[in-house]
C-alpha cells in the first residue's frame, strides 16, 4: 500500500516555495518584472514588500535600482549578494563553491539562461530561486507519491542550505546599511527570516559567514540582471 500523501504539508511546501520565489525576484537586480509584481493585488500591505512596493510607485524601479547600487554595489557600507564574496577565506574557496552551485543546478536539470545577462551562481536571488525550485519539486513528487524521488529532493535541501543558502543570508539582513533602509531592510530581513525558519524545520546549522567589506576595492561594482534556471529536457 502506498504511503499516506499529506496534502497539508504539500500546501504548505508550495506557499514557501512561492514566497521563496517572489524574495528572489525581490533580491534581485530590480527590473520592469519586479514593479509590475509590486503593483500586483495585496503586496501594497505585505510586510516585507509593501515598503518596497511603495518606493517602486512613488519613484519607479529606477528608484530601486540606484538604492540597489548603493547598498551592494558601490556604497561605502555595502554589502555583497553573492555568497562567495563572505568569509575570510572566500579567494581559496570560490572556484570551488561556484562549481558545487552549478553541480547542484546540473543534478536537478537546471541551467542558467545564455540568451540575456544573469547574474553569477551564488547570488542570493539566484539561490532562493533554487531552493524555491527544490521545495516545487518535492511538492510535486510527494503529490505523485513518489517517495524515493522526495527523499533524494530533501536530501539536496539540506546539503543546499548547509553548504550556501543558510550561511550567508543573515549577514546581509544583518548589515546596518540594509537594516536601516526602508526598502530593502523589511525585504532582506524576511529572506533571512525564511531561511533561518527552513533550517530549523530540517535540522540543519550552517556555519555563518560575515562580510568584509574593507578588503574590496570600493569601486568594484557586482550588478546585473537576474539569473534564469529554465528546466532543461
């Protein structure tokens, strides 16, 4: 006899993997798509992005834009996006944490977007897009009672968020330049918050990851247009 299907936590699963995609769009490099999202019925009062959708109506994603420079491009209090730029010892490790990123993107059929500009593997975005992907597709597999194929999806979250997603989100929530704007700071909070609250639920303790911002260059610049993961046939 087939297991038992739990539809209420299959529910449940979908809505957090929703809301993990629309923080990726929000992460990401503002463009026409999120101010039209924004604009969408019932995000005005959403407490993480009604901020943001308010700033998207009164000065449009340009708006946006500029405070995205500011706060994790060129600001002298900025904070880097991408995961491979925390941590003390991020110049050993980055080859190697973006070839684990595009091996985990490769086992579940995904493939970045050639056609237009992306931005790197390890940018936030990109990562909650992801793991809003896996949480889909073990909706999908437990709906079809495909238990093994589950397993082996939550088997990835777990490694995903030990390995990337759940050491360096906070850190950036955390920083004082987000935490005071009034945009970003309820956005990035939220994506801290739904990481953290992720980890919890599958008992996992990343190691965290600081950023260091005096040892970059502070006119480097890190933006671009957000990632697309398209299943690959």
């Amino acid at each position: 006899m087939p297991p038992e299907i739990d539809v209420t936590a299959i529910e449940a699963a979908s809505a957090r993997a929703r809301d993990l995609l629309l923080a990726s769009l929000a992460t990401a490099y503002p463009q026409a798509e999120l101010a039209e999202t924004l604009a969408g019925p019932g995000l005005c009062d959403h407490a993480a992005l009604g901020p943001m959708a308010a700033a998207s109506t009164a000065g449009g994603v340009e708006a946006l834009q500029r405070t995205y420079v500011e706060l994790f491009d060129r600001g002298r209090g900025r904070v880097s996006l991408y995961e491979t730029e925390h941590g003390r010892m991020r110049g050993l490790s980055k080859g190697r944490d973006l070839a684990d990123l595009a091996g985990f993107y490769a086992a579940f059929g995904l493939a970045l977007d050639t056609t237009d500009l992306h931005e790197m593997l390890d940018h936030v975005a990109v990562e909650l897009e992801f793991y809003g992907v896996l949480l889909l597709k073990q909706s999908l597999l437990s709906l079809e009672g495909d238990g093994e194929g589950a397993a082996i999806v939550l088997d990835a979250r777990r490694k995903f968020l030990t390995d990337h997603l759940g050491a360096f989100v906070s850190a950036i929530a955390q920083a004082p330049a987000v935490r005071g704007d009034p945009a970003y700071g309820p956005v990035m909070a939220w994506c801290a918050a739904m990481v953290a609250d992720e980890c919890a639920t599958l008992g996992v303790r990343p190691a965290p990851l600081d950023f260091f911002a005096e040892h970059r260059e502070p006119d480097d610049v890190e933006c671009g247009k957000h990632v697309r993961l398209p299943v690959v046939d």
